[in-house]
C-alpha cells in the first residue's frame, strides 16, 4: 500500500495527518478519493457523497483538533473518507459485513464520531446541543456540523439553525452543498442556490477581488464591504444572517487548499457561523459525477467500467408496489403519491414519469409528508405515500394527530419492514406493527409474497380510512402476480394447509421460512394477512383445535402481531402460545440471511425455539 499511497499509509490517525506539511494536502486528498474508490469498488456501499467530500474531510481533520473538538456528520454517507482518515483505512472493505464497519458513524465504534447518524437532518441539532453541554460546563472545544446529502431541505434543520441563531453557542456548520440527497434535491431552497451558483459569479468575484486587493488592506476591506451590501440582496447570506448566523461564501469544496484556510479563519470566530461548501457528488470518478442518483450506493463494481446495469434482475416487493400504483392511477385520478425524498429507493420513478403532475416529492421531510396527505384526503383526493418504515417513524405525530384522529383517507405503502440487511440497526423497520397497532381506526397488512402485496395494496386503496402494508427490502418467493386491482375481505386469514397439534400463524414475509416447517410437522399454516383487525374467528379455531400456536413476524416482539393474537385470546380462552419475532435489541448490519439467522428467524431458529418450547412445557 505504501507504494501506491504513500501519504496515506502513514495515516493512522489524525494527528498523523496534520503531522504532514500543508502542500501535502492536495495529494493526501487525491490518494483518499482513488482510495474510496477501489476499496467500495471490492465491498460495496455508499460512494458518491463521499467522494464528494474528500476535500472537506482533510481539511477539516487537519484544522480541528479532533477527536477533541467534534465533527458531527449529516446522516453518515459522507464519512467514509472519514473513518479512512481517523484509524480505520485498513476495515474499510468491511463496512456493511457483518462483524465489519458500521454503515454510518456509530459512538460505539471510534472516538471520532461523536454521533451516530442513519438518518437526515440532525447533525444540526446534535452539535448545538454539544455545544451548549460544553459552554456550561466551561469545557472549550470546536464543534462542527457538515450538514449535506438534501439535509437543507427537511423541517428539522430550520428548527435547529432557528434555535442557534438565540444562542451564542460556538457552532459552525458546513453546508455541503452537492444539489442531490439520493435523488435531485427538491423545493424552493434547493432552487435558489442552485441559480445563484449556475454562474459561479459569485464566487469567481469573492476570490478574484480578495486577491487583487489583498495588498491593499483599507481598499480591500472597503470594497468587501461594499460587496456583502450588494450580495446581501442576492446570496443566502440574507437568511442566515436574519436568524443570527454569520454566513461565509459559497466556497469551492474541492479546493483544499483554500478549505483549510477558511476553516482555520473561522475557528478565530466565535457563535454560530455557517460555511456554504459547493461540492460535486461522485468527484473524481466520471461514472459516479454523470450519474449521481445510481452511484449513491452501489455493489461491487469493476472501477474500470463502472457499475453494470444489466437486466431486471429479481422482483422486488418494491417493484410490485411501483407497478400497481401506476394500474391503479390510470383507473383513478385521484390517486396522488407522495414520497420524502425517496422516489428511487421507494419505487415511484415510473409513477414521476407517467404522472408527473400527481407525483410529490417533498424533501426530506417526512412530517410534513404525512399532513400534506392529510390535506389531500380532506379534499377527496386518494394520497399513498410510500415511506421506508424507519423514515415513517419521523412523521409519528403527524401519522396520529393528522391522519388516524380525523379518521382520514390515506395509504401508508411501507417499505423496509423487518430486517433490512447491511444499512443496520439505524433503518431497521422493527417496530412499525407495534407503534401502528395501538392506533385507532388504522388498518395494518402484512404480505407474504408479491400476488398478496398487490391485493393488499388493492384492499388498503380502497378502505375508506387511514391503512398500511409493510412489505421487506428485496424480493419476495416468486409468486406470480394477478392483474386484478380487487380488495382481499377485511380481515380475513388466508389457510395455506391443514394440520394437526401445532398451528403456525404467520404475519408477512417469513411464510416461506416456515411451510417447510408445517409440512415435516404436519402442521397447520395460516397466513394471516391483517395485524388489525385480527381475523379471530380464524384464532379463535386455531386456539381450539390445536395444542400449540406458533405466531411468526419480523417485527419487534414486543407489542407486535403476537401481542395481538395473545391479548385476543386472554380476553376468550386460555391457549399456548409460542411468539416468535425481532429480540428486544438491534441487530447489527449484515446479509439479511445473517440476520434472520441471529434473530432466530431462520427455518433452523424457529426449529430449534419450537423444539426448546415443547421440551420445556
């Protein structure tokens, strides 16, 4: 490695890093990108914001005297560069293996992240809160957040650049400003800073006056007054300033150079400030720069050909959503898609292209995603927003005051339930059937492959009030799909086969690890559909008939599908009962095969629970 990287491989550390002259920089920057480059080429994994932020990483590390002073990274797929350059080059090609680098910055594994980060929009809030713990505690420390990836279009950072401009709390945030989260960035702010900056005029005239002034300090001074009265009227300084943060730029991102400088002059200043940093995501690596959207995350690749896209490859429950909403708009025109920021992951980007006019992308800003459905159920319109189950939990308040309580008319399309693989413990969609189910009024659907996630879809449509159906990351056992847009009854169960002695009751997707179960035990298998309302006529008969009920769901035990059917039958007849779901702790990133296995969620775990349960009883 030494031979290739000869300024990284000395690099175990930050402080080895700023043991390097500063005309070393711009080469340590170029050996990490080429760096990222082939190590996620070999594993696999998020790839174009981190390339995008090679730069600002090096400068940053080498101005701040971290892990002392705090970088607080915006959702975690920028840091890669990051955990190259603070201890951990050599795991790099283990991230998102199991046992291996945690997919985004986690405090249990490194000093150097402060704040675990899955999610959007909190490193704002998260470094505030810092800061101020440490004016209270007369503890003197830099504190940085790099807010990027579409963070600036979601509610929660406003919130918090808000509250810091009532404070004097020593934060500077770094607005990485790439114009992308996974998809385009949306909404009004995105457009104006994206205009602004179409002719780099501002920036080419910050740097050009600076430095032919320079020798001349009163002129130069004079004139760069003179210029933020002028660019006040246009930049986004404007804004910042009003809500007292002090704004500098925009700068160049991949100028490392000038980076350090300006983070060195801004840590002479004290209260909040705020860095504007335009980058480009996928920088370095043409592929990644022409397609950001694809290169966000990517599987293993050949870095000398790029990502293959090849064919369809296997049908995702994703695709199955994708392709009924588009049969259901073209049969209804009141059917309206929402999605936080979510168009590809979510399956909406045939819907954008069919109908664009009743497609909404909303930033990343699940809250106001769930009221803007409100609204359009108010006004007779049909709203599905489609949302990863770990996302849904943001618009939580939101999902009960605006919706449930008015008893209102939207489709919750869920995807991500369950187990999610190597994105890990921050997107696990482990606890929707619990936090849904205490829900009046709501009704909550479970497929177990892609022919029922369609007629669930189809069912929860066409319900008149709030409804949702969480369906898992990937394909389903290849059922073949009816064309039929016709609802399932309500509640009602569906009987896979007959048995004897032990009834399984199966909520969703793991079906096809139980029936080879039922079939050695001459079992029954009742693939149950609805977690509210129950179908108890189907429990009831169950409970009466056999000696055993195995309740299966890849959601949390607690309070999930099998705390419904035990409840149900506390209050009708006693009955034994095996419930079989996610532990009461995370389950760390991995294949989702790995962790079905460290669930216990397996063919092999739930044999081996049913065999524990019956030897004990």
């Amino acid at each position: 490695m030494s031979e290739k990287f000869p300024f990284l491989s000395r690099i175990e550390s930050p402080s080895d890093l700023r043991a390097l002259d500063r005309e070393d920089l711009p080469a340590v920057a170029m050996e990490l990108r080429e760096f990222l480059i082939q190590s996620v080429a070999r594993c696999g994994g998020h790839f174009g914001a981190s390339l995008g932020t090679v730069e600002l990483t090096v400068a940053l590390h080498y101005a701040l005297n971290t892990p002392e002073d705090r970088i607080v990274w915006d959702v975690g797929h920028q840091s890669y560069g990051h955990k190259v350059l603070t201890g951990r080059r050599d795991q790099l090609e283990s991230i998102r293996r199991s046992g291996g680098l945690a997919p985004f910055p986690s405090r249990d594994e490194s000093p150097y992240d402060c704040f675990g980060a899955g999610h959007s929009s909190t490193s704002v809030g998260a470094a505030l809160g810092m800061a101020l713990a440490c004016q209270q505690l007369g503890v003197s420390r830099e504190t940085v957040a790099v807010l990027g990836d579409g963070g600036l279009t979601a509610g929660m950072v406003y919130e918090a650049l808000n509250h810091m401009g009532e404070t004097n709390a020593d934060v500077l945030v770094v607005l990485n400003d790439n114009r992308m989260s996974i998809s385009p960035n949306v909404g009004a702010m995105s457009r104006y800073l994206t205009r602004l900056l179409a002719g780099d005029f501002y920036t080419t005239v910050h740097k050009g006056g600076g430095r032919i002034l320079s020798p001349v300090p009163r002129l130069r001074d004079f004139v760069l007054r003179v210029e933020d009265q002028i660019t006040g009227l246009l930049m986004p300084s404007t804004l910042f300033k009003e809500i007292g943060m002090q704004y500098f730029g925009p700068v160049d991102g991949h100028d490392v150079s000038g980076l350090l400088q300006i983070v060195e002059m801004l840590r002479e200043r004290s209260g909040p400030r705020l860095l504007h940093v335009v980058t480009h995501k996928g920088k370095g690596y043409e592929p990644a720069e022409e397609d950001p959207v694809g290169y966000h995350a990517v599987p293993q690749f050949d870095p000398e050909i790029g990502v293959q896209k090849g064919g369809p490859g296997a049908r995702t429950y994703t695709k199955v959503f994708s392709d009924w909403l588009c049969d259901q708009a073209a049969t209804d025109s009141r059917l309206m898609a929402i999605t936080p920021a979510m168009r590809e992951g979510s399956g909406l980007v045939r819907f954008a292209k069919e109908y664009p006019e009743r497609y909404f992308d909303v930033g990343i800003a699940e809250q106001h995603a769930v009221t803007l459905a409100a609204g359009m159920a108010c006004e007779q319109a049909k709203p599905v927003v489609a949302i990863y189950s770990t996302f849904l939990q943001r618009g939580y308040d939101q999902l009960i005051h605006d919706v449930v309580v008015q008893d209102l008319d939207v489709l919750f399309a869920i995807d991500r339930a369950g187990l999610v693989g190597a994105d890990g413990r921050t997107h696990v969609g482990a606890f929707d059937l619990s936090y849904l189910r205490c829900l009046p009024n709501m009704v909550i659907m479970a497929p177990s492959d892609e022919n029922e996630c369609r007629r669930l879809l189809s069912t929860g449509y066409q319900h008149s009030g709030p409804a949702a159906v969480r369906y898992p990351r990937g394909g389903g056992p290849g059922a073949a799909e009816e064309a039929s847009l016709e609802p399932l009854p309500l509640g009602r169960a569906r009987m896979v086969r007959e048995g004897r002695d032990i009834a399984f009751l199966v909520f969703g997707s793991l079906l096809d690890q139980v029936q080879p179960i039922a079939e050695e035990k001459n079992a029954t298998l009742a693939d149950m559909r609805f977690i509210k309302p129950l179908d108890s006529e189907c429990i009831e008969r169950l409970a009466a008939t056999h000696s055993l009920l195995v309740v299966v769901e890849d959601n949390s035990i607690i309070g999930g599908a099998g705390a419904a059917v035990m409840e149900h039958l506390a209050m009708v007849r006693p009955c034994r009962i095996l419930r079989l779901g996610l532990p009461d702790h995370y389950i760390d990133h991995g294949t989702r095969e790995e962790q079905l296995s460290a669930a216990g969620l397996d063919s092999s775990g739930i044999r081996k629970s049913i065999a524990l349960y019956c030897a004990e009883a």
